[in-house]
C-alpha cells in the first residue's frame, strides 16, 4: 500500500493573491492619476472656464479700394478689393481702426505695383493674402493681422 504523502493544506491559488494585492496598487494608482489630472480638485472646471474665456477672432472692415493694376502696354487694368481683416483680440482691432490710413495707403500702394497676371488663379490670390497680411502687421504694432478674407476682388 503506498499511501500518497501527506499533502499540506490546500494551495492558495494565485488569482486571490493577485486580486488581494494588484487590484488596491492599480485602484490606487489610478486615483493619483485623477488627482494630479485635476479631476478631484476642481481644476477641470477651471481649465473648462479658461477655454471658454479665450477671445474670439475680430474682423476688422476695411475700405473699398480700387487701384489701377501695372499693366504693359496702353490697356489700362483695376482692382477692386473689399476685404476684413482677422486680429486674435479686440485690443489688436482697435490699433488697426486707429492705423487705418496707413494700412490703406500700403494696400494701395502695393496693388498699384502688382501686374493683372501676378493675381490670375488660385495661387495669385493666396500671394496677394500673404503680402497684404504682411503689409497689415507692420501698418500697426503689436497688432497681428492673423488672415485677411477677400469680401469682393474683381480685376478689369
């Protein structure tokens, strides 16, 4: 008779163990997290409010100009633009309201230098935007002229 040796008591399995040990160190672990991502403190909310409270973009109208294009030969060409131009903050719109004269004496003088073929298609008007903003940022420091929208733009 070969009797089986005396087995201790029964083996604890190791998913006990497991879940007695590294649920509390996981659950733990994850409420720091929240904790330092501000979701027990109320920074989340601060955070939300903050978002909230950043400006909008102001458009700033500016007069129609109408210019005449530097056109070869003895065919005349003109360029009617009416155009806005986009600030991040209203303290920047009211430095461009208050350098208007200069930001209207650099578009015109500018669109009387430009030739009818420079502005054909799409990649005359994306050079004209950039030259135009350009020419807006420098009329009226610290302001930054972020876009300027095309209201109308007819060349004759």
């Amino acid at each position: 008779m070969t009797e089986h040796a005396t087995e201790g008591p029964p083996r604890k399995s190791r998913g006990r163990l497991l879940l007695f040990i590294a649920l509390p160190v996981v659950l733990a672990a994850g409420g720091a997290g929240a904790w330092f991502a501000g979701l027990f403190s109320g920074k989340a909310a601060e955070t939300t409010t903050a978002a909230a409270a950043v400006e909008k973009p102001v458009f700033v109208d500016m007069p129609d100009i109408v210019a005449n294009l530097n056109a070869p030969g003895r065919r005349s060409s003109y360029i009617k633009l009416r155009s806005k131009l986009e600030v991040p903050r209203a303290a920047d719109a009211r430095a461009l309201q208050e350098a208007m004269p200069r930001l209207q004496d650099l578009f015109t003088t500018y669109l009387r230098e430009v030739r009818p073929e420079e502005l054909r298609g799409s990649a005359g008007t994306y050079r004209l935007r950039e030259e135009l903003m350009a020419r807006a940022s420098l009329a009226a420091p610290p302001a930054q002229v972020t876009d300027v929208l095309f209201v109308e733009l007819l060349l004759q």
